[in-house]
C-alpha cells in the first residue's frame, strides 16, 4: 500500500483491517443487541433474515468481535497506557471541545480521550464475552444456573450500553475531528494533522524519522 | 369383588393390605379418594414398602412379606378379646354356633388327619356335628367348647400382639392403632373394606391369606353391607372372565368343576355337588347344579347330549390328579411328559416362576404354538439375546407356530370387571398385518381336527365330532354369537307352574332361573345367563345413573349373578329386614318383599322371620369362620412361614411351610437358604406399566424405561450400593443385572429380633419389546404355588445382592444373536 | 398452540401497545391440583403425551421414578417425587405434577424480546406462540419456576399450553381429563378456590394443620395452583419456590435499565449532535500544516548536521 508522498501513516493495513472487522461486528452486535434489548428495536431483527438467525448469529459475532479486538488491543495498548500529559490534556477539555486544541497541551499517539475508549472497550468487551457465552443457550445454556445466567444477561445489558455510549462518542469523535476518518479508512495523515492533534506522536516520528505510525519503524521518512 | 368399584365410596374404613391399588389399579382409586373425601373414610395400607398408595394413606404399617395370616389372626385375636364384633350379624349370618365333632384338633402347626408321605389331610374330622336330620348341631348361647366361635378363640390366642410383631416385624403401637381402627367397624352402621390383589393370593398361603381376611369382615359384620366387602381388584380387564367361564384346568364354566376319573358316571359326579342343607330350610343353590350342568352339556354338544347318553357326560375329559395348572403343566414339559403347548394369551416366559426352568422346558417341546398379539418372550424363547436369553438356537429343536391376533381393540366382546360386570365393547380399529382373532384361529384348529378325526378315525373322535358349532359363518364365529349362547336359550317352549308358556323355543333365557335339567334349556355358562336375553345385549348397556347416590348403577352393563352388585346383600340388613345401617340401606324387608337398589341376593319374597340364611351358595346359609374341608390345608387359616423364608417359624419350628403345598422335588433342591440368600425379595407391578405388555408401546417405556430393583438405604449402605447404580440379585435359581433404587420406602423390619431387609423386584422388563431389555424378575422366583390355587409364591422369596460394574453396554441394548453370537440384526432374521 | 387472534391476549410480549383484549369478560381459568390425592399413577404424562403428540426420547433408570429425568421440549408436565421424613420419622412420599404454572405476572412474557412469542389469553393462560420465538432463553430466566426448556432441534422455547387449545374450545386440559382421582381439576379460578378451601379444611381435620393453597401472589396468583398439606413449606415437594417471584434482575433488566439504557443513548446521539452544530468540525488549518512543515524542515536541518 502506497501512501501520499509528505504524508504520515497513522494506521498500517494490517491494523486498518482489524479496526474494520471489530467495527463491522461490533455495529452488527449492536443492531442485534437492541433488537433483543428493546422492542423498539426489534425491527432491526429483519436485518438478519429472522428473529431466528439475529439470536444464531449474534454469539459468533461476539466471538468474533472479541478475536478481533484482541488484535487491536495488541497493537495499541502500549500507546494507551496512561501519563502525565492526559492528565494536563484531560484538564484542558473544554478548550479541545471548543476546537481551540492550539491552547491544549500537546499529547502522543493518542489523548485522554482515545484513550478512555480504548480501555472503556478493552474492559466491557471481554465482560459482554464472558457474559454472553453464559448465556449462550445453545451450548452453554445449561452450564451454569439460571441465576447465574439472570446476573449474566444483566450484566452484559449494562455492559453493552456502556460499550455502545462509548462507541457513540469514537464514531463522533471521527466525524468531528476531521481527518480521523481517512487516517482509519486510507491510514494517512497529512503532518498538519498530525501536529494538532498528537504533537508529541509526530515530534517523535519526525526526530526518529519515522514514516509512521510509530517512531521505532524501520522504513525512512517518506519525501516530499 | 363381593361389591363393586362404586360402592368402595360407601367405606367408613379403606384397608389396602395384599395388594397396591393405587400402583396396580388407579382407575378404580378413584373411589377409595372419593370415600375419604365424602364419607371422611381412613385408608390404612400395610405393605412391606411404602407404595403409591402409602402416600395417600391415613396410617401405614410395614409387613414382612408372606406373614399377613399372623397379622390377620391377631386381629381377630384382638376383635374377639376386646368384644369388637357385630354380635347379631355373627351369631345369626356365620356358623359361629354351629358344633364341629369330635375329633377335630390342631396341634404343633398341624390340624388333625395329615398325612406326611402324601402332604395332604384327610379331611373327614373338620366338619360338624349333625343330629339326627343330617343338620349341623348348633349353640346359639356360645358355651360348648366345640362350637366354632370358642374354637376359633382358641386358634387365634396364640397370635399376641407381641407374637404379631416378632413375625411381621410390625412395630406394636402402628398394628394395634391400626386393630383399633378394624374394631371400629364392627358398629353395625359402620364398614370396613378390604381391597386386595396378588399381594395376598401369590404366595404359598394365598387362598388361607384371603380367608383369614374374609373371617374378619364376617367378625366385624361387613360382608353384604355398603361400604364392605372382601373385594379382590382383577389384574387384568378380563381376569374375572376368565375364572368365570372356566378357563382353569379344574373348573367347567360357571365354577362347577371338571369330573374326576373317579366320578365314573354323571350320578357318582353330582352325588358330590349337589349340596343338600346342612340347616333347616335353607337354600343351598347348588343344589341346582344338575340343572346348570345339563344346560352346559346341551350348549356344548346340542342334539347329541341327550338323557340316554347321560348328557354327554362321557365325553368330557376327567382329570386323574387336582388338576394341570401351570406349575404342572411345566413340570410334565420339563420331564419330557408334555410335547406339545398351545399358548394362547400368556406369556409364560415372564409370567412364570423360575425363568429358567420355562426355558428349559419350552426347549423340550416338539411344538410350540403362540397366539398373541405381541412378539412375546415365550414365542422368542429360543433365540441368544445374550444374558437376558441365553438360549443356543442350535441346540433348541422346538418347532415355534406365531399366530398374531387382534386384541381388545381390534374385535368386539366382553371384557368381566373386578366388580363381575360383563361391558360389551365395540371395535374400534382394523387389526394391522396378518393378525386374525383368536375365534378365527380357534375354527380353523376345530375343523382341521375334526376333518382329521373324521377322516382317520382315531382314539376318541367322539367329543370332537359331535360339538355344537352353529355359527353363521363356522369359520369365524361372532363375539356376539358367542355371547348369546353363553346366555342361553330355550330349546322348547317353556311353560311355568300354571301352563302358560314363559319362553318361546328359540328365545334367549331371561335368567338362570329358567334353566331345566331337563334338555329343554342350553347355556353355556349359567351365571352370565341374563347378560343376553330377548330384550338385547345387556352387557352393552350404558347408562350410568345411580340412584340417590348409593354407588349402585344397576342400568350400567351387567353384573353377573343376576345383575346382583352386591353379593350376600341380605346380610345388609339386620334379622328383621331392616338396614344395619339406615343411611346405606341395600335392600330391605318392606312386609311383602325385599327391595332397595340392588337385585336381592336372596328370595325375593322370603320373610326375615323364616330364617334363611343370606349366605344362599352355601349349605348352612351362614359365613363361614370353620371352612370345614373346602381348604387343603385347614378349617382355619394358620401362619406358615414362605417356602424360601429367612426367619424360623415360632409358632411350630418343625412345621414351618404351608404342609400341604405341593412341591417337585427338582424345585425343592432349587430353594435358596437364609444363609446364602439372605435378604427376602417380593415381586410387583408398577403403575406406569401394564405387565409384560405395555414395554412394547414407547410411552409406557418412557415413563419408565429400564429394570430395576428397591431396596432400603439401610441395605444399601451396608452393601455399598449408590442410588443408581448397577447390582446383580440373586436367588438360588437365577440372577438378575440391573439398576438399584434405594429409597427410604423400604425398611428393615425388626423380625424376631433381627432386621430383615427386603428387596422389591418390579417385573415390567423383558427382551422384546421398545423398553430397554431386562431380565425378568421371574427369573429369581421359585416353582411352588399356593397349596389349594397353585398360584406361584412371587410375593416372598430369597434373595443376595451385590454392587457390580456396569454391564457391556452391547447385552443391554442388542436384539437375537445367531449361532456365531453375530446380532440378527446385522443378518436377516430367520423365518418360522 | 392456538394463536388465535390478537383481540384474545391481554398480554404480549415484546410489545409496547396494550392489547385491545375484548374478551375481558372470560372468567379467568384455574387448574387445580391437590396433591394430596395424587397417587403419582403418571396418567396426566401420558396425556400429555398423547393430546400434544410428544415422544421424548426414553431415558435410562437412574435412580429416581421422574422419567424423564427433568421437563425437556417433549415432556411439559413431570411427576417429581419427594421421599420426606419429618421429625417424628414419619415418612411421607410428596408427589408433585411439575409444569407451568401460568402465572397472572409471567416473568417469561416479561423477559421475552420476541414480540407474540409468548402471549396471555383473557383466561389467563399464558402461551408460547413458537413461530415468533428466536430461541434465545430469556423466558427461562425470566421464569420463577424453572418451566420453559428450549429444543435442541428447532431452538423454540416450549412448556404447557395449559392445553389451550382444547380450552378454547370449550374442552378442560387432558391432564385434567385422564386424571383417574380427580386430583386435577379445572374450571374457572374462583370456582377452583373455593373447591380448595373445602378440601384444605378437610385435611385440617385430618390433621395437617399447616395445609392451604399454594397461588403465590409474588407473581399475583397463579393458573395452576396447588393443595399442599404443607402449604408452610412448599420447598418440600421437590423444591417448589417457598417465595416465587421474577427476579430482581430480570426486573432491573426489563424495567428500569430499558428506559434508562434508552434515554442514555439517545441523550449521547444528541449531545454529540448539538456539539456538532455549537462547535462544529475540528479541521486542520493551514497553520497547522504550516507549522508540521516548520518542524520537519528544523528536523531535517538538524538531522544532515548530525550526520
């Protein structure tokens, strides 16, 4: 995969298509979720053929889900782990809720913000996995009691809410921080991008002469 | 039943002792539930586990199995000590009076006249005295020793409440309430009932267990009242049936009996039956026997018995021993004396004891010939279905015949309840593959022999020859053809006192009343005359109305004698006509006549005053406390421990089994010991099936699927056995691989001192059929029967237990095996 | 069964409009069963069998008289059979027809998302409607009693009909009619009441005090109720719920978390959607560009120098 030239790579394919396949189960689990979350929603059921394949389906998509995020999680809990600049950057939110990020503090690969989801995520979806396959009924159902499986369904209720809040505020995020969209779907940044967002990140590429999307990689900065 | 299923409802007291009726009979529960719930009746069930019925019961008493005569007799032990009897009823309605003679004496567990070498009595000395006239001598004032009432006071005083539990192994304080519950009855508007099964008749002492039980209902006044009764629950729908036209190897239809060779004339034959009375006046109706037995012969051999042939008598068979029941007829096979069996309707490879000995028997028989709707275990007997049939085809040289019928459902016909009502019952389906009814099979064996007989002449053509066989189609008679002859008819016309003519010839008999000894009548079995008469198929009646309630619905069906629903219903009343107890009243004296609700079983127009007993089959009109010599083992039931039994019989050591039960000596060398069988085992239905039948249909088999035995947690702990897990039962003459039931049901019972632990064998399973496979709990009973019935003892015999592993799974689950041990259902299964 | 037509529910699950329910003047139903003159004879299995055309599969003996062993797609109603001793030693052998008890509160339909999976006639027989149902097994957790098993064939949920579909027309359930004590019995639920205070006060007088009806009001009564002569202690007869009730989280689950679960997504939807028109996009400005070049081109300078 070729790149813009003057460009900077913030997601390799590898983790493009990662991101892609735990996006495409997790909006599918959701549709189907709510579908047997709210009757409001039970509609959504058509989506899937049947109220039958929707309850079929849904498991393996979890299981699914969570293979997958496994692999995003890989790639990307280094650059999540927590530090001193979230907290400097957490502190200046209104600002980056204003689009004044010129007056945030300047943070690496990923803010505060990215960051709350990552691990949101990295702690609901293996809860919704184990939960889920409590209450698996074709396999599991009669692996553990019935009120094991009460708590379980709550639980993963809860947790599919919170998962789904969360993934309200990252596809937000993406639409409104403009740029992110591509940096997910091509993998590219332009540096300007790079530089008002994650300062840091791309001091770093640029001292090391890194093309992205971390410092240490091999490849020589790509020219202009 | 002396009463009928309706009737139980009348009870102030429910007894279920000998039998499981919830288990074995929960159509006809329905009335003890309504008894305790509209006449606030106490159901007491003694029984050596806590069955079905048990967990509705009011008071329950655990009994060893095979001891009910010792708990019988201090029953009455304690009826006569504490003065709990109808005193009227048993002074005037039982030969409590009468005088027995001199010479009459029991001692050592032995009455007077036995005789060791042939194990049987003469009889002679149990009888009573009689005076000048030929009638019993009798002391209404109770004083003379001999009189049956001190005689019986005599017999019984031994039976102690604690000689009671030290047998039965019945704590004291459960026997006693229950004793005080018995007395309670003996009010003479109160009554007991007493529901009995197998439980009582399969043992050694079966036909004395029921005796003893019967003594008791006459003591407490319950016999012929509402509510009372000796009532024996038929294990099948048509068991009654069966005794009733005769279908046993001593009896001709309607309980008259087959000659003897020593009954060389028909004079010599009724010399013994026609009963003249033994008190003034009374009717003694067998002394209509002639009549009955002449209108047999006439339904039998039509023109050909005529008075100068004597009826035909001839060419009846006569038996040279009791008779060739079963127990018998497999003996003879065993010894190669039996080549041939016709097995119609029976299962003996399940039904009877010693499976092992059924087996080797059946393998010696020329031919076997099986009429059954189902593919039982007698017509696979010689096929290798490994453990549970371990027969070597290639030895067997039995040649089978399967002929499948249609059954009750696939035919029309009768079918005769506990309760001895004949139903009519229609067809409701077409028989499936080449399945004929059994009156198709049965023409086409007829006239095969009788062309046969005809064509080759033969030893005794004559019986075969000259039968009756008027039958629209004579290849197929009809149910309903059947029955009207069954009925009977005139054969002229019959005229009464007067002249006028009451039946035309031709016409259906209206009752036994009409029957001649004459030629003139026919009927093939006298008692159901009356359930076809010229007013129609009585039998098909179905209204079900019952009059203020009284648990009598004479418009349903028909009861067969006279469609009489209670039996002895004069003794409802007391000795001026009126009901012993007023708010069930059955019939009563209105000045010119009796009437009630039910057929009076007695003469309609006898007075009270005349004194005519209401026990009208019998020569004293009275209920019998002394049986005089109609029992082969005594005038009085007596306690006799079970041929295989684990405890010494206290009362007389040296005679401790029934002396007078008949045994090969081959099945006594096959009787266990305590010491290496320790454990009493006992045999029963379980309601979820029916028989050996019901494992053929899926839903049976899925309510309960595979064999089993109960056993206690006592026993199972000291064997180490789990609930569920695999034992192998034992006895002397076989074993059986099976699961364990372990339940707190079954408890050791403190039986002289020691506990004895009883393991329960329910029969259900077999190797055909959709069930998983068993063994048959037959295969652990032993061969012997009750002394006077030969009814096998399957209720109490000895048995060992032991944990085992669990079985291959292959012998459990696969079918018929070749010579080769190959299962047939890898290969073709071989044709008949 | 009997899915007749919508006017006939006063309850359906998943959906949110109330049923027209026209036939509210139907007197409510009742199955009666008093245990105490259950003989256990199996005959209402049988029945069930029978009317509903069931064959599960035959098990083995295992060690108990339930067979099957437990209430599976094929069997929806099971005699459970309890060996009890009390403290005086007395055995009692408490037999118990297991099945649904068609609950007035059903916690199947309140758990079930399906809509018309599992409905409740004016009658008040609650019934599994199986083309509707997904087989996801909420109406088991939902369930206080352990009823609804789903098949491993065609995974719908299946239970008692309360054979809806002979009472429909008039006929009672053939549990009810093969019952040879009468030990079941049905007809309309005050007439069954009162039939049970008769028998209650008649195993009082011999002497079960503690003895009553069991139509627990936690799930406000029931369609099938019971004779108890332990009515105090129903756990007895082969763990019969002393308390029944639905779950307080299946309560939380299907009451309180669905508004609020609701409420926060679309409170989430819109702020990000007023955040949008407020604040609008968050785009890279020349400057920015500007700037990221700035640094690079130092970077570079820095970086020949080095080398």
């Amino acid at each position: 995969m070729s790149y813009p030239k003057g460009t900077i790579v913030r997601n390799s394919t590898l983790t493009r298509v990662n991101h892609w396949i735990t996006g495409l189960c997790f909006v599918l689990l959701t549709l189907s979720g709510l579908a047997m979350f709210h009757p409001v929603f039970f509609w959504l059921s058509n989506l899937f053929g049947s109220g039958q394949w929707m309850r079929a389906l849904h498991p393996w998509l979890g299981v699914t889900l969570i293979v997958s995020f496994l692999g995003l999680f890989i790639q990307f809990w280094r650059d999540n782990l927590w530090n001193r600049d979230d907290v400097e950057w957490a502190k200046s939110l209104d600002k980056v809720l204003d689009n004044r990020e010129e007056e945030v503090p300047p943070v690496g690969r990923f803010n505060a913000g990215q960051k709350v989801v990552f691990w949101g995520m990295a702690l609901i979806l293996p809860v919704l996995f184990v939960t889920g396959i409590l209450i698996w009924e074709v396999y599991f159902g009669g692996a553990t009691s019935i009120e094991t499986q009460r708590v379980a369904v709550l639980i993963h209720s809860l947790g599919a809410i919170g998962a789904i809040l969360i993934w309200i505020t990252h596809v937000y995020a993406a639409i409104w921080v403009k740029g992110s969209m591509r940096a997910m779907l091509h993998g590219w940044v332009t540096p300007g991008w790079a530089h008002r967002h994650h300062r840091k990140w791309f001091q770093r590429l640029v001292a090391t002469g890194s093309p992205g999307p971390t410092p240490d990689s091999t490849a020589k900065f790509r020219e202009h | 039943m002396t009463n009928t299923w309706q009737d139980i409802k009348n009870a102030n007291v429910v007894l279920v002792m000998g039998g499981n009726a919830a288990e074995a009979h929960p159509c006809g529960f329905k009335w003890v539930i309504e008894a305790k719930i509209e006449n606030k009746a106490k159901l007491v069930v003694v029984d050596p586990r806590f069955t079905r019925t048990a967990s509705v019961a009011d008071v329950y008493a655990p009994i060893r199995p095979g001891t009910d005569i010792a708990f019988l007799s201090g029953v009455m032990r304690y009826l006569l000590e504490n003065d709990a009897i109808q005193h009227a009823y048993v002074k005037a309605y039982t030969n409590a009076s009468l005088i027995v003679k001199e010479g009459y004496g029991f001692e050592d567990g032995l009455f007077t006249g036995y005789n060791e070498e042939k194990r049987s009595y003469d009889k002679s000395s149990w009888d009573y005295e009689l005076d000048e006239q030929g009638y019993a001598k009798s002391d209404d004032t109770w004083q003379h020793p001999r009189c049956v009432i001190n005689l019986l006071k005599g017999h019984v005083a031994r039976y102690t409440p604690e000689l009671v539990s030290r047998i039965c192994g019945t704590p004291q304080d459960k026997y006693l309430e229950i004793c005080k519950i018995f007395a309670s009855t003996a009010a003479p508007d109160k009554a007991l009932t007493s529901l009995f099964a197998l439980g009582w008749t399969q043992h050694s002492v079966g036909a004395q267990n029921i005796r003893a039980m019967a003594m008791v209902q006459l003591l407490l006044g319950n016999i012929g009242v509402a509510g009372g009764g000796m009532n024996a629950l038929r294990g099948h729908s048509n068991i009654q049936g069966l005794t009733d036209v005769g279908l046993m190897s001593n009896l001709l239809p309607g309980y008259m009996t087959i000659p003897k060779d020593t009954d060389v004339s028909l004079d010599k034959y009724l010399e013994t039956k026609q009963f003249k009375p033994l008190r003034p006046g009374q009717t003694s109706y067998w002394q209509n026997y002639r009549k009955f037995f002449v209108s047999f012969q006439k339904a039998l051999y039509g023109d050909a018995a005529k008075a100068e042939n004597n009826w035909a008598y001839d060419w009846l068979p006569k038996l040279d021993v009791d008779g060739y029941d079963v127990l018998r007829a497999f003996e003879l096979m065993d010894n190669g004396q039996m080549n041939g069996y016709i097995c119609q309707g029976f299962n003996p490879m399940q039904a009877f004891p010693d499976r092992g000995k059924i087996r080797r028997s059946l393998s010696k028989l020329k031919y076997l010939v099986v009429i059954d709707p189902l593919d039982t275990e007698t017509a696979n007997f010689w096929q290798d279905y490994g453990p549970q049939n371990p027969s070597k085809p290639a030895e067997i040289q039995t040649e089978v015949f399967q002929l499948p019928t249609t059954c009750f459902a696939e035919e029309d016909g009768s079918l005769v309840n506990s309760a001895r009502w004949l139903q009519w019952h229609w067809k409701a389906a077409d028989a499936p593959g080449q399945a004929k009814p059994d009156l198709w099979i049965m023409a086409g064996l007829y006239h095969r022999l009788k062309s046969m007989y005809a064509k080759d002449g033969g030893a005794f053509p004559d019986p075969i020859l000259n039968l009756s066989w008027s039958y629209a189609d004579p290849a197929e008679p009809q149910p309903a053809e059947l029955a009207r002859e069954m009925n009977g008819r005139a054969l002229v016309d019959i005229k009464d006192d007067t002249g006028a003519v009451v039946l035309k010839a031709g016409q259906q008999l209206d009752g036994f009343a009409q029957l001649r000894d004459d030629g003139t009548t026919m009927s093939g079995c006298w008692i159901f005359a009356g359930s076809w008469t010229e007013k129609g198929n009585q039998m098909a009646r179905r209204d079900a109305s019952d009059p203020r309630d009284a648990g009598i619905a004479p418009n349903w069906a028909w009861a067969w004698p006279a469609n009489r629903r209670i039996l002895y219903n004069r003794a409802s009343a007391d000795l001026d006509g009126k009901a012993w107890n007023p708010h069930k009243p059955v019939i009563q004296w209105n000045g010119s006549k009796w009437v009630g609700f039910d057929v009076p079983d007695y003469g309609p127009t006898v007075k009270p005053q005349d004194g005519v007993g209401p026990f009208i089959m019998n020569q004293e009109g009275q209920g019998r406390l002394f049986a005089r010599g109609l029992m082969v083992e005594g005038p009085f039931p007596e306690h006799y421990e079970p041929f295989e039994s684990p405890a010494e019989n206290v009362l007389h050591p040296k005679v401790k089994s029934n002396p007078a039960a008949r045994v090969f000596p081959n099945d006594r060398k096959a009787m266990g010991t305590a010491q290496d069988f320790p454990y009493v085992g006992t045999t029963y239905r379980l309601t979820e099936h029916f028989h050996y039948w019901t494992k053929h249909a899926l839903i049976n088999a899925i309510l309960q699927p595979e064999e089993f035995v109960e056993i206690g947690e006592a026993l199972a702990k000291e064997k180490g056995i789990e609930q569920g897990g695999w034992v192998k039962v034992s006895s002397k003459r076989g074993q059986v691989i099976c699961k364990a039931f372990v339940t707190k049901r079954i408890k050791p019972l403190m039986v002289d001192g020691k506990p004895t632990h009883v393991i329960g064998c329910p029969i259900h399973w077999g190797f055909t059929g959709v069930a998983r496979k068993g063994y048959g709990a037959n295969t652990l009973t032993p061969f012997v029967g009750d002394a006077n019935t030969n009814t096998p003892e399957f209720k109490a015999f000895l048995l060992n237990i032991e944990k085992t592993n669990a079985p291959p799974a292959v012998d459990v689950a696969q079918g018929p095996r070749d010579a080769q041990g190959v299962p047939k259902s890898l290969t073709k299964v071989g044709s008949l | 069964m009997a899915d007749l037509q919508s006017q006939d529910y006063i309850r359906r699950s998943a959906t949110n409009l109330t049923p027209p329910s026209v036939r509210h003047h139907e007197l409510e139903v009742a199955k009666l069963i008093d245990v105490s003159r259950c003989i256990g004879c199996k005959a209402c299995q049988s029945a069930c069998m029978e009317w509903n055309n069931l064959r599960p599969e035959m098990e083995e003996f295992n060690g108990a008289y339930e067979n099957p062993h437990d209430l599976n797609p094929g069997t929806w109603t099971l005699m459970r059979f309890a060996e009890y001793e009390d403290e005086q030693g007395n055995l009692e052998w408490l037999i118990r027809k297991d099945g649904c008890m068609h609950c007035e509160d059903p916690g199947c339909l309140k758990a079930c998302p399906a809509p018309g999976a599992i409905v409740q006639y004016a009658n008040g027989i609650v019934d599994f409607i199986s083309e509707n149902c997904i087989g996801c097994g909420y109406c088991v957790k939902g369930c206080p009693f352990n009823i609804p098993r789903i098949s491993a064939q065609d995974h719908k949920s299946y239970k008692c009909t309360l054979c809806s579909d002979r009472v429909g027309v008039g006929l009672e359930p053939a549990c009810v009619k093969t019952c040879p004590t009468g030990a079941i019995m049905f007809g309309s639920k005050d007439d069954m009441k009162d039939w049970a205070g008769e028998r209650i006060a008649e195993l009082k007088e011999r002497g079960f005090q503690n003895a009553g009806l069991y139509d627990p009001p936690e799930v406000g009564g029931t369609h099938v109720m019971y004779v108890l002569h332990h009515a105090d202690k129903p756990s007895l007869y082969s763990g019969l719920p002393d308390k029944p009730h639905i779950s307080a989280l299946v309560g939380a689950w299907k009451g309180v978390l669905k508004p609020l679960a609701l409420a926060g997504l679309a409170f989430a939807a819109v702020s990000a959607f007023v955040h949008s028109i407020v604040s609008g996009p968050n785009e890279t400005t020349e400057a920015d560009e500007a700037r990221a070049r700035a640094e690079m081109e130092k970077a570079k300078r820095n970086g020949s120098a080095e080398s």
